[in-house]
C-alpha cells in the first residue's frame, strides 16, 4: 500500500507537469516514498491550514511544487483534482511554485535555500512561543517544523547562515530531509560540488542519519526517532530523481521538463497503473491519506481543551500576541530634540515592543550601531533581542517565517549598504505581504569615514522600486514615529532607512500627513520652486528656501518620507503639495532616478561616495544650502 500510495503521487506529478508542458517532475518522484511516510507523522489538520499547534512542513525546493499540490489534495486541503489539472495555468491555485493563497502551504520558497531558512525561523518562533506560551502542566505549543531540501538548496549560502544558526540555538524541534539524488541542472553534482554533507552538519550542531529515500522502513525509522532528539535533525535521504520513469531516472534531463507521453505511460505500466489513465487516484489511496481529516480535527479537538484549562495569565498573553492592540503603545514625543533618526527609532521600537507582545527581532551584529536593543526584554530563545550575528539573508528569511507563524510582529536590522545581502529575502516579505519591519540605518553618504563600500548610493532606489514594499526615510523623530504609525497598519513588510547624523526637529507641516507619503512643510505664493526631499536632505532644503525667500524667490518645501505612499495618492493630493506652476526639484543623497516621477529635476548623487567627516562629504558632493539653492536658481 505504502507503495502504490508513492506510485500515485508520483504518476500526479508526472501528469501535471505533462498536461502543463513544464515544470519538475524529477525531484517529485524521487520524494514520494518519504512523502507517504511523512504523512503518518504530521500533526496537522486539512480542514483548518490556520491551527496554531500544527507541524510546520516546508518545502524549501519550491521547483517540486507538484508533489507539494498533490499531497495537499490527497490529505483534504482546499486544493482540488480541477486545481492539479490547472498546474502552472494563468490564476490557478496550483502556481509554478508555491504561493500562500494556496491553501495548505506554509510560506512562498521560490529561490533555493529560502526555505530552509523560512524552516529555522519557524522553529525558532515555536520556541519562543512555548517559552511565553507553556507551563509544565499545560504545552500549548509542542509541534514540530519540517523542512524538505535538496542539494541546490544546500549549495546556497542562505542555507549556512540558518544552520549554523539552528544548531547554535539547539532546535530541537527541526527535522531537515535533505534528498540527495546528486543532480543538479548542468548533471551530476560532482561537477561543482563535493562537501560532506554530513560532517559540515555535525560540525553545525545537527545529529544527522543517512538513509535509503526508497525504503519505507529506514524512512519510518529516521522519522520516529525525530521525537527523541535534543538537537537540529537532518535526515539525508539517499533517492533517485524521477524514480519509476523508466530510462529517465537518474538522469538531470528528469529535473525541468515534462516526461513524455510514452515515459509516463511506460512508467505506469511497469508499476501496474493503468497508462491510460490520468490524474487517477484509487479510493483505496485516497482513504489512506483522508485519515489526515480526522486524525487532524482529533487533534485540534483535544488542543482546545487545553487552551481552555490557561490561567490568566497566559491566556492574556495569547490574546496579545494574536490580537496586537496598536492604541497601546506610548510613543515618545521628540519635540524640541536633535536626533540621529536611528535615535529616535530605538526609543520608538522600545515602546512598541513594551505594548505589543508579538514584536520580537534582532540584528545581524549591529545592535548596538542599529540601536536596536530592547531594553530589559531579554535575549532569544526567553526573550526578544534575537542575536543573528553576521548572517543578513538568513535574518530576513528567518524572520519571515517569524511574520508567517501566526504570533509575531518581527523586525531585521543592518546597515542600509547591507540590505543588499538580504534582498531576496525581503522581496519574499513583499511578495507574501508579511508584517516584517526592516530597520536600515547610516543611511547614506553620512555614514562618513568607512567610504563608498559602506555609503548607500542606489539601495532607496532599489527598494522603491519594488512592488508592495513600503521604504520609509523620516526627517526627524516625530515623523519618524508617524512612519511606524502608517507602517504598522499596512499589510505588506517596511523598511525605515535613518540616519546616523543628528537631525533638526521639524516645525509642523501646512499641509497633509505622513501617512500619504509627502506633505507640505513651507508654502509660499506664487511660488518659483518645490523643494521634495526625505531624511536628513529635509533640513538642508528649509536653509535653502531661507536664501531663496531671501533673494525673492517664492519656495515650497515638501517633505516626503515614503515614495511608494506618495506614489498611492490622488492626483487632486499631488496637485496641493506638488505646485505644478512652479519648477519641482527632487534632492536626495542618493541615486533618486525614480524622483522624476514627480519632479522636473533630480538633485542626487551621480556616483558613490568617499571617505572622509560627513559634514565634510555633505559638503564635497554639494548638498549645503547655498549650492542647492544656486542650483535652484540656474534651473530658473
């Protein structure tokens, strides 16, 4: 039964892929033994993809999406035998790879290693969970993570980062299963690859077995020892890519491209399927994995007996944690007070991690720089200062899952020029519309004497650009505190890029709000110029539109703390803050290019930058008030 349980999602697999005319049939097929067994040992409940308490199983090689559809369909999910015939169409629920509007599936894993990443963050978010959530009497949080990988996902070195950091953790509740079929696209991985596996994980803090992939006693053996271990667990599963299609397995041709009509109807014969049947499923394979249903709602059943037996206490602290109540938190006013905006942002996330139980995060080594820590809050796995150390890209992946577990408001920190380490990650937030704050500080040629290799040039451009993600640079700390106001009520990540110079305090605006993106600090009539600025350029464009106001040039001065808010507004919005009579200068200590949006003329940086005081490279590269404002003048 085992058998012929693997045979059928490996003859959906197939099919799908056929009937799509692309996709990854190989490493689906190789996985199906593991996958009927693994499907005995998953708690989790098809009727509800949402169950606190579930086992968490990510599929870290996103290319194998169709075993990931055809399980989900075989165990009850939301997912029906139409949505597999649809794989890979326009708006189907059974995208190319996995998305999170299909229901079932735990996170989007598109490049390779993400997912393995995603899978230590939710191991790291159940232990923390249980940490606030559990007594010895009563384990609300007691389930395990799985993660699926093979050697491409290994190869990557997002994958490094998280290990090294789950093993340092002792996460004894992730069970890793590498499948290792030694193919990659360009063939055998020899070709570009060599490592032991085994002893680099050994070396991370994992026990690790070795097993036959396609033996479903070592596999059930690997799986039921997961219970005992006081530490990560990989489980190297040795298979065959595209196993029972005949001349193809084993060969990296099985890895991208659909079978063939032929291989597959061979393949189906050969394991006594009838070849000319597609998209079949025996009702005696079916029930099989339906058990799934039942043995799920037993088991959420019995999970919310025992949320009703949690003392206050803790029950308090559930309700916080899946219900953030926002009208808590006590900002900090900064009137009056010249700050650094990486300053105020530390106070600011202080008192919004006191208010709101769920908000948790770290920085890849850089706390004490990003002025991140919070305060009295302890550190992870007890409390909420997570130590990344210097692994930016794990950070957001892990973090991500942070977001995806269902509890928490997480945050990333690191140097605006080290974003770039951890981009993918950040476009997976954007792309899954998670709540993950990103804090990027010394944000642009202020960062002074560590150079061009650390001075962000073209990153706001970068972010800006990409869809659903909101890049937030605030002028001082009050607006700084409206940002986080406006971010934490959008359902899509942030970044909040700041300052590491101090920074004037703004007077009050006479016209519109942060949360639309721009809004007008200075207004004259009739005036000649719009000054549009972020961050610490605000300050430089109010010393110009002095001289200016001084020579009898009528200026405005817009303030514009998020591009992508301002770029949602009305044009009858655009048109009160962006005077269209007058010349439209955009001045920002950046690249600024998507600034023409808007403006007629972009005052920005032309190149990197140098080493040297901040005030001095300010300076050097002409953002002082009177270069700015004979520039204004020369465009007039």
């Amino acid at each position: 039964m085992l058998k012929k349980q693997a045979d059928t999602i490996r003859f959906l697999c197939a099919d799908m892929v056929q009937a799509a005319n692309s996709g990854h049939p190989g490493a689906p097929m190789g996985i199906a033994d593991i996958m009927v067994v693994l499907s005995k040992h998953l708690k989790h409940n098809p009727k509800d993809p949402t169950w606190l308490n579930r086992d968490r199983l990510v599929f870290s090689g996103g290319h194998a999406s169709s075993l990931v559809y055809s399980f989900l369909y075989l165990s009850g999910y939301d997912v029906s035998l139409e949505d597999l015939k649809n794989f890979r169409q326009l708006g189907s629920n059974t995208p190319g790879h996995p998305e999170i509007h299909t229901p079932g599936v735990e996170i989007a894993t598109g490049p390779l290693g993400q997912g393995v990443a995603n899978a230590v963050g939710f191991a790291m978010a159940a232990k923390y969970a249980a940490n606030v959530l559990n007594t010895p009497e009563n384990e609300i949080i007691n389930h395990k993570i799985y993660c699926l990988c093979g050697d491409g996902d290994l190869e990557e070195g997002i994958s490094y980062e998280a290990c090294a950091l789950a093993g340092r953790l002792g996460l004894d509740n992730l069970v890793m299963i590498y499948d290792s079929n030694h193919i990659t696209i360009e063939g055998d991985t020899a070709i570009a690859w060599s490592e032991d596996v085994k002893v680099r994980f050994e070396a991370q803090g994992f026990e690790v077995a070795r097993i036959n992939g396609h033996d479903y006693d070592e596999i059930e053996f690997a799986l039921s020892e997961a219970a005992n271990k006081d530490k990560p667990y990989l489980i190297i599963a040795n298979t065959s890519i595209a196993k029972g299609a005949g001349e193809l397995e084993g060969s990296h041709n099985a890895h991208g491209a659909p079978l063939g009509e032929e291989v597959i109807r061979a393949a189906k014969s050969a394991a006594g399927f009838d070849p000319e049947l597609k998209f079949h499923v025996d009702e005696d394979v079916l029930i099989r994995f339906r058990v799934a249903l039942e043995r799920g709602d037993l088991a959420q059943a019995e999970w919310n007996k025992q949320l009703l037996s949690l003392d206050d206490e803790k029950a308090e602290i559930l309700n916080g944690l899946l219900n953030p109540d926002l009208s808590t938190i006590e900002y900090p006013k900064f009137d009056g007070k010249k700050l650094a905006t990486r300053d105020s942002n530390g106070q600011i996330i202080n008192a919004i991690a006191s208010a709101l139980p769920g908000f948790i995060g770290g920085s890849a080594d850089l706390a004490p720089s990003n002025k991140t820590e919070l305060k009295g809050m302890g550190d992870f796995p007890c409390g909420k200062n997570i130590h990344f150390g210097i692994r930016e890209h794990a950070m957001a992946a892990i973090n991500n899952a942070f977001a995806r577990y269902g509890l928490f408001l997480p945050f990333s920190a690191t140097f605006f020029i080290f974003s770039d380490y951890l981009k993918p990650s950040a476009r997976m937030a954007a792309l899954m519309s998670l709540k993950h704050f990103f804090i990027f500080t010394h944000d642009s040629i202020g960062v002074g004497e560590d150079g061009p290799t650390h001075q962000p040039i073209e990153q706001l451009s970068q972010f800006r650009a990409m869809p659903n993600f909101y890049t937030f640079r605030p002028a001082d700390g009050n607006e700084n505190v409206l940002c986080w106001q406006a971010a934490l009520n959008l359902d899509a990540p942030s970044a909040f890029v700041l300052s590491r110079q101090g920074l004037a305090p703004l007077e009050g605006g006479v016209f519109g709000e942060v949360k639309n993106g721009a809004y007008l600090l200075k207004k004259s009539e009739n005036a000649k110029i719009t000054f549009v600025a972020s961050g610490s350029e605000v300050e430089l464009c109010l010393k110009a539109h002095e001289i200016l106001s001084g020579d009898g040039i009528a200026t405005n001065v817009v303030s514009a703390p998020c591009f992508d808010l301002l770029c949602e507004q009305s044009g009858e919005y655009l048109n009160k803050i962006l005077d269209k009579n007058s010349v439209v200068i955009a001045v920002e200590a950046a690249r600024g290019l998507e600034w023409f949006k808007f403006a007629d003329h972009v005052y920005g940086m032309k190149g990197f930058g140098a080493s040297g005081k901040a005030a001095e490279l300010f300076s050097h590269f002409g953002f002082e008030p009177t270069a700015l404002s004979e520039f204004a003048k020369g465009v007039l």
